[in-house]
C-alpha cells in the first residue's frame, strides 16, 4: 500500500512538473505564435534551444517526422507546439525545421525530420538533463546545429 501511495505522489508530481514544461513550451513562441529555435553553447557542444534558452530532444524511436510519444511519454518529454511556421534564430539553419501534426491537431517542431521535445526537469536555460535518457523505448538526444544527435555526456 505504501509503494502505491509513494508511486501515485511520484506520478501526480510528474504531472505537475509535465503541465509546467508544457506551459514553458507553449510560452516559447514569439508574438505570432510561432516557435523560434536558437543555438546555445553548452558542455556537450553547440546544441538546439528554444527562444529561453531551454534544451530540446530528439528521440530516435520516432517514425520519421511522426511522433510515437504520447500519454506517459509526453507528459515527461513534452512535445515542442508551434502555432505558424517555426522561426530560425541565429545559427539555427532555416531549411531543416518544419513541422508534423500530432494526433490532437496540434503542430509539433521538427529539426532535420527529428520530431522535438523538452525534458521536463530542464527548467533553466543550459540543463541537459535529459542527454542519454533511455524512456519509452529508446535514449533522449540533444541535437547539433546540422541537425544530428550529440552522442556523449
């Protein structure tokens, strides 16, 4: 009974941090609604960011541009929404982002056909928390400004 209730507080707590990230992901966008995606520097390298500065992933079990996570998934790694074309910023090179619809409608970030995500724990700018992660059936990768998975750290 105990493990159930230290589960279901875990579960609750994820939640919440997963409404957090998904806020922070929605509020990424500029005035037009439309993500915009830096380069920051970082111990693993220059890497993908949104316009905070907050990290994103690529998670390589996705089919193509289409996401394979959802429920549980999401709620930790939540997917990056636009609401127009996406945006590069300086050193993000324009012709690998796009988008892919997800099943609800909503239009999710793509970088070089890589789907992209948050962690919810990266909450501050340069966090790479999520770097190697192995969830949901397969490792979490930051990505380079080319477009390809950063391997180490």
């Amino acid at each position: 009974m105990k493990h159930s209730i230290k589960l279901l507080t875990a579960l609750a707590g994820a939640a919440l941090v997963a409404a957090t990230a998904a806020t922070l992901a929605l509020a990424s966008g500029t005035k037009s609604g439309s993500a915009r995606l830096n380069i920051a520097k970082s111990p693993l390298g220059r890497i993908l960011v949104d316009s905070k500065g907050i990290t994103l992933y690529d998670f390589p079990p996705d089919k193509g541009t289409t996401s394979v996570c959802y429920g549980a998934c999401a709620a930790l790694w939540p997917p990056l929404i636009t609401h127009g074309k996406p945006v590069a910023g300086q050193g993000v090179r324009a012709s690998l982002l796009g988008t892919t619809k997800r099943k609800d409608g909503k239009l999710q970030v793509t970088y070089g056909g890589h789907p992209l995500y948050y962690f919810v724990t990266d909450r501050k700018r340069g966090q790479t928390t999520g770097q190697g992660v192995n969830q949901f059936g397969g490792p979490w990768w930051v990505l380079s400004p080319a477009g390809k998975e950063i391997h180490h750290g």
